[in-house]
C-alpha cells in the first residue's frame, strides 16, 4: 500500500524565525489532517535543526531540498547527507528542476547523491519532469524516461523501495499553469510502467508519486483523485499553512 504524501519544498523562502512560526501553524492544525497523509516540510538548511525542534514528536516529517554528492571534506558551501540526517531529516529532495537548470545537476551527479542519502538513512524525493519544448514537440516520454534509468535503475528493489518520485513539469512550476488531470495522470502511469519493467509490478506499485507544478487548494482534490497520483510536492502553497493544510485535507 503506497503513501499518501504532501509535502511541503519552501525553497529559498522565509527567515529562520518565519520559518518556525510556518512550522508551529502547521502543527497547530494537524487535527484537519487526515490520518493516512503523511506531511512533509523541507525548510532551508540554515532552519533545519530550528524546525526539527518545533515538529518533534509530530506526524510531520522534515526534508532537506537537496545534499552534497561528497561524503566529507574540502566542499566549502556543501552540506553532506549525513549532516542532514544529524539535523533530524529522513528525507531529501533530489534533482528538482530548479537544481538541473540553474546549478547544472546531471544525473551522474545525481547518482552519488542518491547513493549518499540513501547511506545515511534519508529517503530521497527525486524529481523528474520536462520542460515545455519538450512536451510540444513530444519528447517529454523519452525525457522522463532517461531522468528515471539514469538515476535509478542502477539502486537494487531494497533501495528503490525508500524512494519517493515526484513529476514536476517544468512549465507547470511556479507558473500558475497546472498540468490538467489527464496529463499528469498520463506521465503518473508512465512512470510506475517504466518502474514495473525494471524492479516488477509489486515495487511500481508501491512507489509513491507525487505531483508538483501549481498545486494548490483549489485543484488538489482533482489530482490527487487520479489513480496514480499520491500527492503533491507543493512549492508557494506550502508558504501558508492554511494553503498547505487545504491541500492535504483535499483527500
């Protein structure tokens, strides 16, 4: 039986301080929440251990937005897998669309990162999605495709199994512009079919896929309603609690 995930990726948003004040909101209403959705909130790294300290003993679990692809050492700037895990997270965000396109990601890069988070306990959220060319001229299977056996298919079933996948269309993210419910459900069905053919029906069942790209109150009921949809990856949404809760609460 798959979960049922919102989570929460705040980006490069809020102070450490408006960063706890968000947390506490959500924990204050986590009675609206139903009890089979898991809450995920992915603060910045410089409020992770803050945020920790506000959910503890909560349903709600902590996220990074991303991790070192080095263990250790001389990587001035780099915040490692297991300093994350340290922090209280059990899960990391991987090769968002952002990372690929401004900070020049590739999936070898990727690889070691997943492998490291995967050492260290965190249950990596890797993202996978096309850019808007890309679905115009028809190639945003092969795309989606290439994201997931560049990365994944090199883990065993044991691994793939702790791994969370969210489809982010590119052109849906930040945009205002959301996927309609037959596109996102397509690449959904896509994903766990490309899944099946590499680690067998049982495990591409199980996996939990999120949607992300413009998710919000007002349309999460009808995604989150297609039958290999399992959530969200929610970006300005999860700026509000309200919002936030309003979308969990969709189930």
């Amino acid at each position: 039986m798959r979960k049922k995930i919102v989570a929460g990726n705040w980006k490069m948003n809020t102070t450490v301080a408006a960063g706890k004040e968000l947390a506490k909101n959500i924990v204050a209403a986590l009675d609206q929440v139903p009890k089979d959705v898991q809450l995920i909130i992915a603060p910045p790294f410089t409020h992770l251990a803050t945020v920790a300290d506000v959910i503890k003993g909560s349903v709600v679990a902590l996220s990074a937005q991303n991790c070192a692809d080095k263990a250790k050492g001389a990587y001035t700037g780099e915040v490692s897998a297991e300093m994350i895990a340290g922090t209280g997270c059990t899960y990391t965000i991987l090769g968002h669309s952002e990372r690929r396109q401004y900070y020049g990601e590739t999936s070898e890069t990727l690889v070691a990162k997943m492998a490291l988070a995967l050492e260290n306990g965190l249950s990596p959220i890797y993202c996978v999605g096309e850019m808007l060319s890309e679905r115009e001229a028809g190639n945003h299977f092969n795309v989606i495709k290439a994201q997931l056996e560049e990365v994944l298919f090199g883990l065993t079933a044991e691994q793939m199994a702790k791994v969370v996948i969210a489809y982010e269309p590119v052109w849906a993210i930040g945009t205002g512009v959301t996927a309609t419910n037959e596109q996102a459900q397509e690449v959904h069905a896509f994903i766990r079919k490309t899944l099946a053919a590499k680690f067998g029906k049982k495990l591409a069942d199980d996996v939990t896929i999120l949607y992300g790209g413009s998710c919000k109150p007002s349309n999460a009921k009808e995604l989150f309603a297609c039958p290999d949809i399992d959530g969200g990856l929610i970006g300005g949404a999860s700026l509000k609690a309200e919002d936030f809760i309003a979308i969990a609460r969709s189930y």
